[in-house]
C-alpha cells in the first residue's frame, strides 16, 4: 500500500552539510574544568559514587545506574579531581541548573587497568547487554535512551531486522556522516554485538543517498558479513526519526503507541553502534562523542571529538573560534536542536552538534496570522494537522489538541520549516505538550495526597479504635474487679446478717427460756 | 541572542507576501491581456480596485489597532486584484470601489481579517454586486484593443468610469454564456446558440467579450500551470473541479446535446478557468488536506454545472465557490489525514502480535 | 380566526402538559455537581476552608456560602476550575498563582514531631530527636504544619522551578 523507501510529508530542507565534511575527525584536548550532569540520558539520575575531593582515574564510574528502571551510569573522561558535585548550569533552553559531577583534570589521562579480554562475540546476549549498561551507553542519535535497556527487551521480543540508524537527515550535522567515514568497521562491528544481543535475523543501514562516501565506506564494511546489508535511502527530513525510518526501509508502520519490535525492528544510530565496540573491545565505557561544529560563524566548521563535560565556550575556542558574533547558538541540529542562551554549558551525551548561526540562516520570530494554506499539513510525516493543534493551543483548549494528535507529534518541526506565516508551531506543541504533562502531575499528586489522606485517616481511626478497646477492656476488667469485690462484700453482708440474725434467734430464745 | 525560542531553528524562506505575490505574477499575462482588449476603462477599473484594496485594508488594520504595515503583505492587493479581474471591463467606478470596500471590509476584517474569513472576499464582492446591480454588472463591452480605433483614449476612459458618458448599447452584447441561456429560453437549441455566440478558438486565446481578466482561457491555464509548478496551490482543487464539471456536462450533454452544452464549452466560457485556479484555491476559504480540497473542487464543479443548467444566472462560480466555502469546516472536520500508525478509522494498527 | 385561536390553544396547552410531563419524568434527584466539585478538591479535609472537611466544602460551594478561592492547597488551578464548572466569576487577584509546598528550615528543627503528627497526608518524615524533612510529592501545602511547629521553622514556599517540572510558556501572541 505504501511505497517503500518513503516517507510521508517532511520536507527537503537546505543540507549545509558540506561546510563541515572537509576535514577529518579532529581529536579535541582535555579542557580545564568537566561538567557531568547526572542526567545527561532519557530517564533518572544516576546516583554519584564519588565526593567532592576524590581522585578519579579515566573510566572510572562515578555515578551509576542501580535500579531497573531507565538510567545511565556515567564515568570519568579523564583522570583528575571531584571538585563538586551539585548544581551547574544545563544544556537546556530554560538555563536551569541541573546536578552534576564538576571534575579538575590532571592532565595525566591515566587509565584504568584493563581487566576483560577475550572475544566480546562469544558472550551471552545478556553479557553483552550487561556490559552495554556498566558503559553507560545511550542512544547517540539524540533520544539518549539507555541503550542497555533496549537490548534487553529486543532479546524477549522477536526482532527481525537491526536498523542502524546513519540517515542523519538533519541540516549541518555530519557526526555519524563522518564516524561512517572513518569508522565503517568499528561501527558494524558494534551492530554485529547488537545483532547477538538481541537475536536479529540481519542488520540493515540505512543511509540517506547524499552521503556516497559514508555508503561506499559502510558497504566495504559489511562486504563480509552475509546478514549485513546497506540501504540507501532518499535524502528528506525527518528520515531519521526511527518510525519513519522503519517504514522506508520495512515499508510497514509501527502501530500507535507501540513500540518498533511489534513490526519486528529495533533501531540504533551508528555511533551508538561504534559506542558498543568501543566498550566490549577496547574496554572503554563512553566517555567522548562526536560533535558538529558548524555554522556560518564557526571559523573552521569541522566534526571534533570531545570529552563528555567539556564546556561550549572552551570547545569553540579551542577549535578555530567563532568568525562572528551568532545570532543563535544551537546544541544538536537546526530542525530538532535547542537553543543554548549561554556558552557555559557542558558537551553531554546527546550532544551532536554545536552550530553557531548568523541572522541570515536562522528563522525570524515574528510570525503573522496563519492563513490556512495547508503547507503544514502536507510536511507533517506523521499525518497530523498542525494548523489546527496550534490554534487549540492558541486557545488553551489542550484536549482539542490532543484530538488533532498532539501526543503523536514527534516534533520534528516540518511544519514550522514551511510556513509562510513563521509561526511557531513547534512552540505551541511544546507548549500544549507541558500543560498536558503539568496536569498529569497534578492529577497525580492529587491522588496520592488523596489516598496517603485516607490511609492517615483510617490509621488514626485504627488507634482510636484500638485504644477505645483498650480502655474498655480495662475498663470491664476494673469492673469486674469491682464486682467480685462487691460480691464478696455481699456475701460477707449476708454471712453477716445471718449471723446477726442467728444470734437474734439465739438471744431470743435466751430470753424465753430466762424468763 | 537570549530570547527563548523554540526549534526549529531553520526556515525555507517562504511567507505570506511572497506566496501572495506569486499569484499576483501568475494573474498578469491574463490581466495585461484583459487591459489591452478593453483599453483605458478597464485600466482605470484596475487601478481603483488595487487602490481601494489597499487604502481599506490599511484602515481596517489601523481601526483594530493593528501593524499597518501588514497591508503591504500582498492579499488585500490580491483581493483587489481577483475583483477587477471578475468586473465587466467598462463597469463605473463606483461598481469598483463599492465591490472592493465590500470584499475587504465585510469579506475579510469583520470576520478577524486575514485568514479568518469564511467565504472568499473577490466572490462575495462579485456575487454582493450582481444581484445589487444587475444592469453594471451585465454590460459587456465588444472587444476594442487599446491600439484600435473605436477604443477612447485616457481623457474618454475617464467620463466613461465616472459614469458621465453612458456606454452606447451598439458596442456592447451578451457573453456565450448570457447568450445560451437567454436562447433556451426562447426554444433555440444549445447548438444554435452556440453557433451565433461562440467559438472555441476566441474562447481559448480570449478574444471575446466578459469580464476584465476572465476571457482568455490559455493565459489563466499558463498562470495556474505556473502556480502548481511553484507549488503555491497544488493540483487538487483545479483537478477536481474541472474534472467534475467536464464529466458531468459530457453525461447530460450526450444525453441532450440540444438542452445542455458540451465539456469545452463549460470549460472555456466565464470565470471557470480564473475560478479552478486562482479563486477556489484561494487558501484561507478552502479546506486544509488533499481529499478535502478534492472534495470541495468536485463540490464547486458540481454546484456550477448545476446553477448554470439549471439556475437563473448564466454564470455560476460565484455562487457555487461561496456555497463550497460555508461547508469547507465541515469538510475539514471529516477529512482529516490518517495518522502515523493508525487505520483510517483512527484506531492503532493491528500488527497481528501482542 | 376561532380556529386559529383554538388550534394554538390546544397546541400550547399540550406542548405546556408535555414539557411539564418531562419535567417530572426526567427529574434529576440529587444534585451530582457536589460530588463532582468534592472530587475536584485535595480531598485531605485540612479544615482551613473552615469547613468540615471537602465533603462539606463542597456543600458549601454548591449552595453558594463558600468561594471557590477557599482552598489554600488547590491554588489559583483549583479556584479558576471551581469557578469555571460552578459558573461563578471569582476574585484570583489574592491567591498566589502557584501552590505552595512547606519547607523546614533544618538548622532550627529540633525534631519535636509536632508537625509531623498534623500533617493530613504524612508528608513529613522523620523521628523524635531528628531533623524532619518535607517529601514535596506529598505536599499539599495546606500549612497546617507552619501553625504547629513551636520553632517557627517550616516556612510556606512556591515550589523549587526545575528540569522535572518546567515547561515552555505560551509562545508571545502573533
């Protein structure tokens, strides 16, 4: 019914891609100062094992994952000295503060001894996704979900087909362009521990057709391999959004609320691939990605790899600079990427970009009134109508919204890209979207104050109870007590009056007969 | 540097005053066309519609407390634009002025200006005058280029807009389409009529008489070809429309080719190609998705094929398009796109596994 | 004109004996919007609306003798929702806009229990002796627990703004 290898909607943005491939994966220093947010993943806060004070040594985990639920555990970049651990400013367009672990480096780099060895391809499927966790790998695409955690629960469903995840269909970014360059074999054979662990038939990557080199790279790769196969696929964003992804290259949809197993994919982004390499063959948990410099005002647009913590500001100095004052500082890519309202923010592990962009790149922030062209309609990927969600949210009227499919929005922001009114679409589905999620929590904790209200009421009315028993039970002993008392005073009474009587009947008669 | 914005960060660089532009510059071969075959009335027609449109629209902003500066956005000059297009090219100039104030004020601010009306300004304007002025409204002018002799120069043209000189009933007549209707009427079959009144060729390149920039049927197709290819409209709204129309006029026409006129005939007389292109694409009055557009060009295909063979008024896009434009709520209500992983009916897609 | 005049007659005084059949017919008996407006509200019978409990505040506002602004814990959200279902224009200008969530000052705490045994929904933890920490899910901020404390160490605050609970604000009109 639907072609494969397309996708509905999206929008054939301007790349800009080139401007950042010219030069090879330049490897960045160690910075002065590291900031580690402790939650640098989709999910919970890893709890930090380290105090401010403590020495830590590259590899080092300094904050873990415990618990089942969703988290990553985090480590050292490099060898250096806790200085803190609190509050520092987050990569985030709100510039709130986020807990995180602040580190000095030494400078020495030095490693952990290396304990495992052998060959990571004869562990159990559990092994792998074992050691995926103790490395604290995510998701490098930019969901930054565990990666771990998706291999356990690819290993109890049926997963068909490992789609790696190499479209980078997002403007300017060129990270997993340049990693497939460079690191074709790395990153298959990641894919390949991935396959084991999850139990897939085959791997297919797929890669938007405007990356020859990468493609031709990554088939050399997989040349070996029979289950391995590349895909190219059209260049249109958001091609590597995963559902998308899955319908192009399984031409089948993943149902609504499901989750990609149930048409029997999993998808992983390259560099997660090359993540798992690293950490089961050269023992490395993760401690840098690669980051996009690019932008018309970065002096020397390139891709860097950067220490997880490194600071904005320290890398865009150490990397060539800015050539002019940017109108916008993004982390991640122009579509998806959120803006960053200061430089001293660190390098987390989602971050796949900085771009520094001039007022001529970036969209204007005056919008003017919507006038139903329709354009939005047609870019949106997922079918939606967000001329409509938007004027319910306009409105306040979030439960319209969601009528529309405001909780199928993947925010990818096509349909802010089209239109020719500059409406900030995508800020209104955000919008509608916290306003949605505060309600949650309200309701949420509406209830639980509620029941935790009812549990004290009926605990305070247990011991109420249980001391009214007690005094009654006291109480009907004290009687009782006083009872036998009573009687025992009744009897002597009677005994007493008997005798009295006894001795009336004795006098009397005493009397008669002296008489 | 600091203000809180959302993604995206990118934009393809479109916006209203280009998009409004764009179909400004499809409309110009139709209308320079128009203002050669009818000379300097229809010039200063022109002129007031564009100047009305702009003067009232700047005031309307100004009475909301608005940005003026909005009225430079292109579609009130559009609105002007469309309504002089569908004037008979020697109308007064108060037919120009009373139609356009009524478009951009009533049609288009009372309702919260642009984007929020309903009904399509240029046609409740074209459809307000006719039924207001029927007489204005159907004096259709021979066909006099601006080079020709009987044309009247610049000093003539203005008595004839002012309305001080009244036009002589021998240079005008009837439209094929007037001209048809008023023969059924008097029992001459279709055929007939058509022979006194029309031919296809004139029709196509528009060398006939009608309204300001309705004639010529080539020029307006080249000016939507254009538009589809700039994708400021896409194809299913002229598509459906026309398809509609020629389908249902080649049914009743084979039927009773003396009562009914065939397809072309349909398709190259009046407002019908400024109409699939440029007046029943018009975005803000029209539905948002595919299969509504499909279904709102089909619906005006139909309501004209109706009024015209049916109606009292020989011209029928006006009416049908207005008709269209009341239900299309509706139709975006029902014909909503289907959803990423859901069935038609709106329900998650069943995969077969658990 | 008599059978004009007696056809409406027979038409109005049937239409008046069904609508008044109706009325009969489809009673509703109790008043449902109690239940509803008590389901709205905290449902931790604080009492500082001066009522006993949210049943009867409940009552109260449904009957007219309670504003909707009367419950400290619900906020501005609460009070905006009470007047929107009950239909009633209420004054917000003096409610703060956000709940308030209690918050003990450690360094005064001497861990007397007191708050601890008032509070409705045993949101504070803690031992005799030892320093009382306020579990802010819990929290309904009635401040039941400001009154108790003999240190005058629990404060009522506006809840901490964080990754957890921000949000985008409504992007600034077209």
């Amino acid at each position: 019914m639907f072609g494969k290898l397309k996708i509905r909607g999206g929008v054939h943005a301007e790349e800009r891609k080139e401007q950042s491939t010219g030069l090879p994966i330049h490897v960045l220093g160690i910075p002065p100062v590291l900031k580690l947010p402790l939650r640098q993943h989709a999910g919970r806060a890893a709890d930090p094992v380290v105090k401010a004070g403590d020495y830590v040594l590259k590899g080092q985990l300094i904050a873990t994952s415990t618990g089942a639920d969703v988290c990553a555990s985090l480590h050292a970049p490099t060898s250096g000295t806790v200085t803190a651990v609190g509050p520092v400013t987050a990569p985030h367009p709100s510039s709130l503060t986020t807990d995180a672990i602040t580190i000095e480096p030494d400078g020495l780099d030095k490693g952990l001894e290396s304990l495992e060895s052998g060959d990571p391809m004869q562990l159990s499927p559990a092994e792998i996704a074992d050691r995926v966790d103790q490395a604290g790998i995510v998701g490098l695409g930019g969901a930054t979900f565990p990666a771990a955690l998706k291999l356990k629960s690819g290993a109890r469903q049926k997963i068909d087909t490992l789609i790696l995840n190499g479209s980078e269909c997002e403007p300017y970014l060129t990270c997993d362009d340049m990693l497939m360059r460079e690191r074709a074999f790395g990153i298959i054979s990641g894919a390949r521990l991935i396959q084991r662990a999850i139990g897939a038939r085959r791997i297919v990557a797929g890669i938007e057709d405007n990356k020859p080199d990468a493609i031709e790279a990554m088939k050399a790769a997989a040349a070996g391999f029979a289950d391995v196969s590349v895909q190219v696929i059209p260049a249109r964003y958001p091609m590597g959004s995963a559902k998308q992804l899955i319908h192009a290259i399984m031409g089948r949809e993943v149902p609504a609320g499901g989750r990609s197993s149930e048409v029997g994919a999993l998808v992983h982004n390259v560099a997660t691939a090359f993540a798992v390499h690293q950490a089961l063959y050269d023992n490395r948990p993760l401690l840098s990605r690669i980051v996009t410099l690019s932008g018309q005002c970065i002096d020397t647009p390139r891709n860097v790899e950067v220490l997880l913590g490194t600071p904005v500001s320290w890398l865009l100095q150490h990397s060539g600079g800015l050539k002019e004052t940017p109108a916008r500082i993004v982390m991640g890519g122009p579509m998806m990427g959120q803006i960053l309202r200061t430089q001293d923010v660190p390098i987390t592990k989602g971050a796949s970009g900085i771009l520094a962009l001039a007022e001529p790149e970036i969209s204007k922030t005056e919008s003017s009134p919507c006038i139903r062209c329709g354009s939005c309609v047609n870019a949106c990927p997922m079918g939606l109508v967000p001329l409509e969600m938007a004027r319910h949210a306009n409105a306040e009227d979030f439960e319209g919204a969601s009528e529309f499919g405001l909780s199928d929005c993947i925010l990818c922001g096509s349909c802010a890209y089209v239109c020719p009114s500059h409406i900030p679409l995508v800020h209104y589905f955000q919008f509608a979207k916290g306003e949605l999620s505060a309600k949650r929590e309200q309701t949420r904790r509406g209830e639980l104050t509620k029941s935790l209200s009812e549990a004290r009421n009926a605990r305070l009315e247990k011991e109420a109870a249980e001391k009214a028993a007690a005094k009654a039970a006291k109480a009907a002993k004290a009687q009782a007590a006083k009872e036998a008392r009573e009687k025992a005073k009744a009897e002597k009474a009677a005994q007493q009056e008997k005798e009295q009587a006894a001795q009336e009947v004795k006098a009397q008669a005493n009397e008669e007969s002296g008489a | 540097m600091n203000q809180l914005v959302s993604s995206p960060h990118a934009h393809n660089r479109s916006s209203v005053q280009h998009t409004m532009l764009l179909v400004c510059a499809a409309l110009l071969p139709a209308t320079l066309y128009g203002l050669y075959l009818f000379g300097w009335p229809a010039i200063n027609l022109f002129v007031l519609c564009l100047a009305t449109a702009i003067g009232s629209e700047a005031a309307c902003l100004k009475l909301a407390g608005r940005s003026t500066q909005s009225c430079w956005d292109g579609s009130a000059l559009l609105t002007g634009w469309l309504i002089a297009m569908t004037l008979p090219p020697w109308a007064p100039w108060w037919i120009a002025v009373v139609g356009t104030l009524f478009a951009v004020v009533i049609g288009k601010h009372l309702y919260g200006g642009l984007g929020q009306n309903l009904f399509n300004p240029a046609m409740l304007a074209r459809v307000g005058l006719l039924i207001s002025f029927p007489v204005e409204m159907t004096t259709w002018i021979d066909v006099t280029p601006i080079t020709s002799a009987a044309a009247p120069g610049f000093i003539d043209s203005l008595a004839i807009t002012a309305g001080i000189t009244p036009i002589p009933d021998a240079v005008t007549g009837a439209t094929a389409l007037g001209h048809v209707k008023t023969a059924l009427t008097m029992d001459v079959t279709v055929p007939d009529a058509m022979a006194e009144s029309y031919s296809a060729g004139s029709a196509f390149f528009g060398n006939i008489r009608g309204s300001l920039g309705e004639t010529s049927a080539l020029l307006l197709l080249l000016g939507g070809l254009f538009l589809l290819y700039k994708r400021v409209i896409s194809w299913h709204i002229p598509v459906s429309m026309l398809g509609t129309l020629m389908v249902l006029s080649l049914i009743f026409s084979l039927a009773n080719p003396d009562r009914f006129e065939p397809p072309l005939f349909h398709l190259l007389t009046g407002a019908m190609m400024l109409g699939a292109f440029f007046i029943a694409t018009d975005m803000v009055t029209s539905p948002t998705t595919s299969t509504g557009q499909l279904v709102f060009g089909a619906g005006i295909g139909a309501v004209a094929f109706i009024i015209r063979s049916w109606g009292s008024f020989p011209e029928a896009i006006g009416f049908a398009v207005l008709f269209m434009n009341a239900i299309t709520p509706i139709i975006d209500r029902y014909f909503r796109p289907r959803i990423y992983g859901y069935t038609l009916t709106g329900k998650p897609i069943n995969t077969g596994k658990e | 004109m008599v059978t004009a005049v007696a056809v409406l007659t027979l038409l109005g005084l049937a239409l008046g004996l069904l609508l008044g059949y109706a009325d009969k017919v489809f009673a509703v008996e109790e008043n449902p919007i109690v239940k509803e407006i008590e389901s709205m509200l905290p449902g931790t019978h604080c009492g500082q609306c001066g009522f006993p409990g949210c049943s009867g505040a409940a009552e109260a506002m449904v009957a007219g003798d309670a504003a909707v602004t009367c419950c400290p814990p619900g906020g501005r959200a609460l009070a905006q929702a009470l007047a929107e279902k009950l239909g009633v224009d209420a004054d917000l200008s003096g409610m703060s806009s956000e709940p308030m969530l209690a918050k003990i000052e450690e360094s005064l705490c001497t861990g007397c229990c007191r708050c601890y045994r008032v509070c409705p929904t045993d949101a504070i933890m803690g031992a005799n002796k030892q320093i009382h920490v306020v579990f802010a899910d819990a929290c309904t901020g009635c401040g039941k627990c400001v009154d108790a404390c003999p240190e005058d160490c629990i404060a009522m605050q506006p809840e901490q703004e964080s990754l957890d609970n921000w949000h985008w604000p409504k992007p600034a009109a077209a």
